[in-house]
C-alpha cells in the first residue's frame, strides 16, 4: 500500500510527489499525458529562463522519481473509500493508497464523480473546482487536492507551489509533527 497516491503528474502532482517522496513516504504518481504545460512556453517562471512545458513536466517528473516516487501511466477511473485508505482504479490495473492528493488540471470529472464538494471557478475558462481548505483538504477525509483542481491559478510556478504546500500538509498529517524540508548548498571538498 502507497502512503500517498497523487493523481495527476504536472506541475502541481510531481511537485507533490517529489517533497512526499523525499520525505521517504512510498509515493505512487499517476499521469495520463492531459496536463495542459505541455502545451505552454514559459518565460514566467522563476529561476529558468525559458523552458517548453513538456521539458518543465519531463524534468519535474524525473526529480520526484529520483526521490523514490512511482510514476505510472494511466487515467483514473474512480477512488473508492477502503477499511485502510482508498482504492484507485485506472483502466488496466488498481492501487491502494492511505492518502490522496488529486492534481488533475482543469479536470474535475474525477472528483464530481467520487463526489467530492466542487465550486465555482475563478479563472478565466475554469468552469469548477474542487472546493478546498486552505491546506489542501477535500471534503472527504484523506482526500486532497492542489494546483488549477484546487482553484490556485494555472501559472506553473504557482500550481507547483500549491502542490508542494499540500504536500507538506500531508506529510505533516502522516508524521503528526510539523513538516520541514530545507537543502543546504553542499561543501565543496
């Protein structure tokens, strides 16, 4: 069983996935190819000059499994509650997971279809949005959501901010101590 299974595998998902893996939490990362970056050019992103959004999600999804995470590919059908978390069921194969962080975009068909509270959104052309607190939490316990699903704005940087917040929450729920990650430049020998 994975300790966190994160649906949806761009900015906000692999943001997501890389501070839950670094955090030695067994991290399973669902993508089923639909993030929208990997159709921006940006030049808006803090410390990279310009990056095409398929080399900002190619690169994001390399970091979070150089940190352990599982990143599989498949489109999620539904999330159902277990004895011990949730069951997650893509169209060829199933996973179990304690805590869920859906990242899925501008898509909430998922959520509406396991019936998590939605909203209305507040960005231009983003129609509804998973209803959360300001932790990332969903209306169903263990269930969270981050990025453009959650109602943060669609930038890349702001999305993947959102999904390392939420991230950190979980952890912090999971450890039940808060939860802190800082690198420091490393000695030159």
């Amino acid at each position: 069983m994975y300790e966190v299974v994160i649906i949806g595998a761009g900015p906000a998902g692999a943001s997501a996935a890389l501070f839950t893996a670094k955090a030695g939490k067994k991290t399973l990362l669902i993508d089923s190819d639909q993030s929208m970056t990997k159709r921006a050019w940006l030049e808006n992103h803090y410390g990279i000059m310009e990056i095409t959004g398929p080399e900002l999600v190619e690169i994001g999804q390399k970091q979070a499994v150089k940190f352990g995470a599982e990143l599989v590919q498949g489109k999620v059908q539904n999330v159902a509650k277990t004895d011990e978390g949730f069951s997650i069921e893509t169209e060829g194969a199933q996973y179990a997971g304690k805590h869920v962080i859906l990242a899925t975009g501008v898509l909430t068909d998922l959520a509406q279809h396991i019936g998590l509270q939605t909203r209305e959104g507040t960005e231009p052309r983003i129609k509804t949005v998973i209803d959360t607190t300001p932790e990332g939490k969903t209306s169903m316990e263990g269930i969270w959501a981050a990025g453009t699903a959650a109602g943060v704005s669609v930038h890349t940087i702001i999305t993947a901010g959102d999904g390392a917040k939420v991230a950190i929450n979980v952890i912090s729920e999971i450890n039940g101590a808060r939860y802190v990650d800082h690198d420091v430049m490393k000695k030159e020998s």
